[in-house]
C-alpha cells in the first residue's frame, strides 16, 4: 500500500496529538498506522504515522508546506518520507559472507524495500556473488601499514552516492570520527555479541573465554565510540560447552544475518528514531 | 500514574483519531500511551489511549457523558477505565497449584494489579495455602456423576461477586454454555498446549506421543467451543527425546504460569480487545 | 576432525555400553564424543560415538567386520560413517527460494557438510540461481491435470543418484506412498507451520484465522500421511494483531530456512535416530 | 527412579570409557542416563553416568570402594551420589521475594528435589512467608557501617548445617574472599543481568541507560571476583523503549526466578561440572 510516513520527535506537552491528526483528518488522510511513544523521564514524545497517500487531498510537496506551522510551534524534528521511493542504501562488507549474501537475497525476491547501489569491500573475495546480482562492486583495499589512505578512498566512494543507509555487514575497518558523524544516524553496523558484553574484536573468543551460555548479535547505529552506538535491534542463541569459538562462530553467524536484515528494515521503513545514546523503534 | 484507558473499537474511517484527540486536547488532557490498529482484512478500527487523570479538566463521569456523542457518530464499543479502581478478579483452581500460587504471590508483590475477590475450586487441597493470603476459598465439589449440580453451585457462586474477570488458573472443568456466554469476554483460561496443537484432555502426553520439540501454553478467552476461544497469549519450551510426558509437565509448568500472569496482566490493564474470534493486543 | 561415528539402536539391557566401550579400547579408539539414551517406556537404547579415526588400529571395513558379532548379540540396527565421506543430496523446490538459497549458500560456505548432486524443481523459477552455484537443474513439471506421470518421472530422476539424503525445501508436490516408503528416512521436509497446528494447504493462512501468538515451522521425515512423520527439530517466531498472512509468510520464511537448515545438519552428522514415529536428536 | 549418579573430570585419554563401563557391567550395573565431554582444548574428560541403584550387586560403600583404583589410575575427581539421599540447602535472601517464594514453592511441590534446611536473611521482611513453609528463618542484620561482624555471623550460622549449597536467592550482601572460597562450587547466585553485561550495582538501570533490547539473568557460582563466577546458566527476555528500569525490573524478576531455579536444579542433580572459570552442565 502506498503511504506516507509522517515521523516526529519533540519536546513532550498536551495538544501535540491533537493538532497533528486534525491537520491530517484536514487533508482527509487515513491513518493505516500509528506509534507513539511519550518518554517520561526525558518529558520527549515520539510519533510514527502511516498515512494512505491516495487518501489525501494534497500533493507530498504541499502537504510539508502545510505541516511547517505545526513542526515550528512544536519544536518538532520531522520529516515525511514516501513508501514509493525505495531508501538507498550501500552495503560494505570484508571476507565474511553471510551477512551479505542475506541482504542481497532479500533484496533480490523484493523482502527488503530498498535500491542496493553498490556493494565496498576490502576483498576481492565477495565480488562474484555481488556480480551475480548485477551490482557494482568497489574493491577499495585497506593497507595495514596506511589504512587513512584507504579509508579516505572510502569516504570518496561513498560520497559519490547519495545514500539513505550505509551497512557494515561485516566490514572489518575503524573509521575515523569525522566520517562517524557525517553519517550519524544512517551507517548501521552488525556486531557479533550481545553488547554491552564483548565489545571490539574476536567476541565469539571473548564468549567462549567467560563460559557465557547464550552468545548474541547487535545492530547498531555507528558512532565514534568503538561498539558503542545506538542499538537498534539485538537477539541471542543458546550454546553450552560443547561449542568452541569455531561452533559460536557458525551459530552466530545465523543471528548475526537475522538481527542485521530485522535491523535494517526498521530502518528502511522509517520506525528506528534516536532518543540520545538509544532508540525508539515502532514495530 | 494515575490514568483514564479510553478503549474503542468501531468501523474503520477517516477521521476518526482526529475527533478523538480532538476531544482530549480540548479537555486539556495529555496522552500518555496510545496504540492503535486499523485492520485492513476487516476494515475494522482499534485504539487504546492511556490520559493522565489530573490533566483533564473534568471528572470521569463528565468526561463519559462528553464523549458520548463521538462514540454514537462512529458507533462505538467504548469504555474509560480509571487505573485507579482495581480490577475484580475470581480465581479458580482444581488440584494444581503453579498457576494459582504464582498469581497469589505477584498480588501480594503488588504486580498484579488487581483486587482477589476469592478463590473457587472443586477440591480442598490448596485451601491452606489461599488462606495464608487472606483470601475467601470456596469449596464447590464437582460430582462426576452429576457435574450439573456443582456447576450450578459455582455459578451462583460467581453471581454473588461482581467481577471483572474470572481466571480458570487450571480448573479442570467444562462450563456449560450459557455461562460461558455470560461470562464472555471476562472468562479467561490457560491451556497447557500451544493451541491449535493438543486441544482438549492430557496435552503432555499428546506432545508426548507426537513427538513435538516445543511444548507450549496457551492464555485465552474462554467460549462454547472447548479451548477454541481467542487467544490472549502464547509462548514455547524446547523439549526433547529425555523428556517423558512427566517432564513435560514439569517444565510446561512454568511456561503455563508465565504465559498466564501475562494474559492476565493484559488483560487486568485494557491491553486485550476482541476481533471476533481473535484478539488485537496492545503491549 | 577426522571420526568414525557409530550409530546404534536396539533393545536395552545390561552391559551394551561396556561391550561397545571394550571393543573401541581394545582397537585403541579415543572416544571424542558420546551420547546415549535409554527409553524407559519402549525399553530401547540408542547410541552415538564419534571415535577419532586416527587413533583407531583398523581400517573401517576392518572395524565394521570386528563389530559384527556384538551387533547381533544385541540385534542391533547400527552403522559406522566415516566424517570425511561427504553425504550425498538431492534438493528439490518449487517457485519459493528462500529455503533453496539459504542451503545453496551454506554449502557454498563448506558450513554444511555435503554434496549436492542436483535440483529438481516443478518449475524454472529457480534455474539461474542454482546455475551460479555450478549444481545440475532438473526442471521436471507436474501437470495438475495428470499427476502421476510427472512424479513418476522424478522418482526415475532421483533413483538415478544414489542419495543419502533428499530435502524438499519448499518443494509443494505430495508424494505417492511407495516413493515415501522407498526413501523413509531419507526424506526430509520443511513445513511451514508448527506441527501439529496447521497441517496441509496454506498454513500461514489457517495461522492468521485462527489468531495464534507464535507462528513457527517443522523438519520432518516425509511419511505416508501428510505432515505426519517423525519431526527433527521446530521453532516459532512472535507475531501479532499488525501481521496479515502475507506478514507472517515473510517473518515465518526466516525460521523455516533456520529450521531446515538445522534439521538437515543433524541428519547429515548422523545425529538423528528414528524411534518409531518419533526421533531421538543427539545434539 | 533410585539411581547412583557418577561424575568424573580428568585428564583425557583412550580407555577411560571402556574401563568405566567394564566396571559397571561387572557389578551389573544398568545405566539408563549418559553424558560425557571431551575437551579438546584442554584434554579434559567429564562424565556423568547414572545408574540404577537397584540392578547393582554392590551396596554403594562397597561400589565407592571398588572404584577406587580406576580413580586412581585416571588421577579423576570423582564422586559417587545417592539420588535417594536430597541434598541439603540453605537459601538466603534480602528484602527482594520473588525468588525465595519461587524456590519455596518448588520445594513444597516436590519438583525441586532437595532439604531446605533454613533461610538467612539481613532483613525481618520475608520471615512470614519462610514459616508459612514451615523452616527456620535467621534474621541476622548487616550493619552497613560494620558488615564484618554481621557477615562473620552468617558464616558461623552457615557453618552449623552441613550444606551442599547455598543459594544467594537475591541475597545483596558481598562476601569475603575466604567464605567464597570456603564454599566454593557450592555457592549459588542468581545476577539480575545477563554477565558479563552489567556486573555490579543495579544492572537494570545500567541496562536502560544502554539501551539494550533484551534483559537478563545470570546464575552462577560465587568466587571472590564479583558476578564473574563460572555461570551455570542464563536467559533473556525482549525490551523495548516502553520500559523504564522499574519495568525491567518486574520483567527481569521472572527470568531471575526461572534462571535461578533451573540452574539450582542442575546442581541439585550433580549436572554441573567445574572446568576452571566455565562449568560443563549435562543436561
């Protein structure tokens, strides 16, 4: 169903709601979905709304125009998003495959609304899956020795496109501060541990180490501390001493690919909002 | 926070949401928790809206009368639960005792926010243990012979309180019809099988046979039609070749009273709207 | 790791494991891995020992023949595999790719250990994407009007292999019971409900009308009668009032894969033991 | 069913199984339950063999002594349990109730198999509800400007029974190095997050500043080093934006109490084996 998505976060007081579904029932919209969250704590009001577009008397361009007043006397940040325009999105990956090949599948049979524009990687390693899906892959090497070179060619690439989402599913390199906060709130990492616990590198090691009985994955927005983002989505897996790192590893790479694709299309779909540090996610 | 639970379901249409919140912000009321549903199959609405009470300008009985005629344009089931007025609930048990223990005990925790009227059950055995909570225990014996007599008894029982939901906390009796139609809405059982699976007697031992990997409870509404009423809520244990039906019930034990204290929560706070025979749960 | 895995089943008594343990010292074996299981209620035994094959002093068909005489004392079903001989199988599906891929890929992975020989679809949906993965295809239609003879002609297309083990990954065709018994467990399924809830046609469908909490899916023996045979392994997925039957065929698509996936390594690791209807999994 | 439960850890080599087995079938012993680990990464062996009692031709002091010189010659810790003779526990408890009632009730069912020999306790809170029971209560009360004296007391009435565990069932006190050393692998904690997330002081709040999407719980043995014991076993349950700390808390109080009591039981059952800082649990 085509809709439009009428996303709001402000500051929390009487009347928000009521302003906001007359200026839609105004415009004759039919509101198919609807989400709203009002934190206590931070006295801040989240709101989803899905709207059937052939329902409403205005164009999308008039209807932002006609919404101005309302975002200004409440202080909103906001935004309007069409279901029709599928979201664009890159996808950077290293050696690992799984997660990868579990977007592009989904995208393939038309389970992840989105237009993948190209897949970068590190590796040459993935190139002929990607290809098989006639998307272009960017093979941008990561020197050890000078990995600012590399990840400058990165930042370049990326900044060809312009993106809605940039995924790290499974892409293996730090970036610096300053690429982190030009795609705050859009770069979405998968992490293969329930974080907090094993942050940084080799997690399924780290597990394996403490004798934990349940290993996870995170999805996250990516911020410039290491592992420290915005969770979006997270799940975990039972296993017990018969596994070594190697078995946690295969296990989770099922959760890893599951909680990244869940993650992901929450996003894509306009339902991940950012409250501080956490989110808010309507599902 | 003290709270008035405006529940509503009516005809889908446009408009709706927007004459409701209307009418709240009017009243200066602050929502505080909405949720709604439009169900497309059926073009049937939902909403729940929790207002925080000292924010409207008028008393509860005012507020209904007000809302009255909103509710006739949209033809309206309708009802404004005040959060403070705890709920009244009987509960019933036969010989087995999880399910109505764990219930006492997160009333007396305060977490089940409710007030027991009394407890009915067809045996003596977990007198002792109601008493310990203060709570009235009625003894109706249920005659295999005659089971019309005893039920007839336990409905008159029930007719002498006034409650807002009767939980069958394993009572292992089949009401007649017209109580159940009586009590529609309000009656409330767990079945310890995932429903449709293992519907009617020693469900274990069906799981058992079978062969299953999961065995589950399931909470729901009670109707004519044996353990075939809408379902309030569901959830699974892994089981496998080690587990005899013994230990099924063992371990279904604690899902049974998990899945039940849920239901029953949802239920006790306005979270559980009827759709024919299914349920739109707002949580 | 290299390993020789005896598999046993047989009437239980006294003094099995302390032969079989004898035997395996006395040809030096090192034990890396063992699992037993005594049915109380049929009195049955069944076993699973993977035995370093290195550290053994005879070769298989030596060990085999050294067996024998203890097999028969106990009327023993039994078999040793050999770790590093790769198990043989045939895929089959129809028009849904989900199950198709996610098997393609993991074997692709070398994370699920085996060969596969072909696949044989009704249909040519899915030729290209097999083709990418290098594995004959075998487009075998079935004429709704005659039955029979296309059916006829895949049991002479799979009798032309010789399999270990043949996975209907969402293939949607019923097999005559001769085929059925030809392959009995060998044959393996993935239906996309919770057995026993939701047997035959559409089970997402019969999920939504009926309202259920959890939607889930099976692997299992194909049997005779339909949806009926010895389950492997089962999981479930939450879904609520906002997933129609299409919202819930895409959230059950992913435990469906996850569920096959699973049951199909245990089958291919010797780890599942029939027992009657039922199966007895060595995890 | 009266059975013998032998445990055995030791270095790994070939033969252990066999002469472990010749034994047993010597005396006719019949074993209906069997589970063995073999480390690879340290050469370990576990074992937990269980044998029914009544087909020995040995009484059980004559079967330990019998054993003496394969235990021996395998350099085992070992042991051999009665599961007629319950074993005997002492449970502690704060103000918090949810786990203490939980246990309580499991032992009054007769489905936690075990002597409950006293609750201690620093506060007078839960001493009602201990006698409804019917076992003693030591109210013995830590004066936060002077915890040496009142924790030297514990450990004096701790020391009047002869335990095999003690279960800190949200006991919030920490004890000194030489008490958990004193105890060690037979002291039990229930931690109310999912370690090693969130060791220390209210991990709920910890857990909704993050931001996490699940809640946990942890049970583990104490060692001196705070909540990083060898766990036992762990659980989770989903969160989201909706709840605060306070409603974690109630959440998370049901996956304490399950956590605690499945892990209680598998020490009960002489499941858990200690392998360094991780435990082998057979279950």
């Amino acid at each position: 169903m085509h809709t439009y998505r009428l996303i709001i976060s402000c500051p929390d007081r009487t009347g928000i709601v009521a302003q906001i579904t007359q200026f839609i029932a105004q415009h004759n919209g039919w509101i198919i979905e609807a989400s709203q969250h009002a934190d206590v704590g931070t006295a801040w009001f989240f709101m989803r709304y899905e709207i059937k577009a052939d329902s409403l008397t205005l164009s999308l361009p008039a209807l932002r125009e006609a919404f101005l007043p309302i975002a200004d006397e409440f202080d909103m940040q906001w935004a309007i998003h069409d279901s029709a325009v599928p979201k664009k999105v890159i996808l950077m990956a290293s050696r690992t495959a799984h997660c990868l090949a579990d977007l592009l599948h989904r995208w393939q049979q038309g389970t992840l609304g989105c237009d993948i524009q190209c897949v970068i990687s590190n590796h040459e390693l993935l190139h002929e899956t990607v290809s098989f899906y006639g998307i272009p892959y960017h093979h941008i090497p990561i020197d050890p020795a000078d990995k600012t070179t590399g990840l400058r060619q990165v930042a370049e690439q990326v900044g060809e496109y312009e993106s809605d989402a940039i995924v790290l599913a499974r892409y293996m390199q730090i970036f610096p501060p300053d690429f982190c906060q030009q795609y705050a709130g859009k770069m979405i990492n998968i992490h293969h541990s329930f974080l907090p616990s094993f942050m940084g590198a080799d997690p399924y090691q780290q597990a394996h180490t403490r004798g934990v009985k349940l290993i996870g994955a995170t999805c996250h927005y990516v911020t410039e501390a290491l592992d420290a983002g915005p969770i979006i989505e997270q799940d975990v897996i039972r296993v017990n001493h018969q596994h070594d790192s190697e078995a946690m590893r295969d296990l989770g790479s099922d959760v890893e690919r599951m909680v990244l694709a869940r993650g992901l299309r929450y996003h894509l779909e306009d339902r991940v909002l950012l409250h501080g540090n956490k989110t808010v996610v309507f599902v």
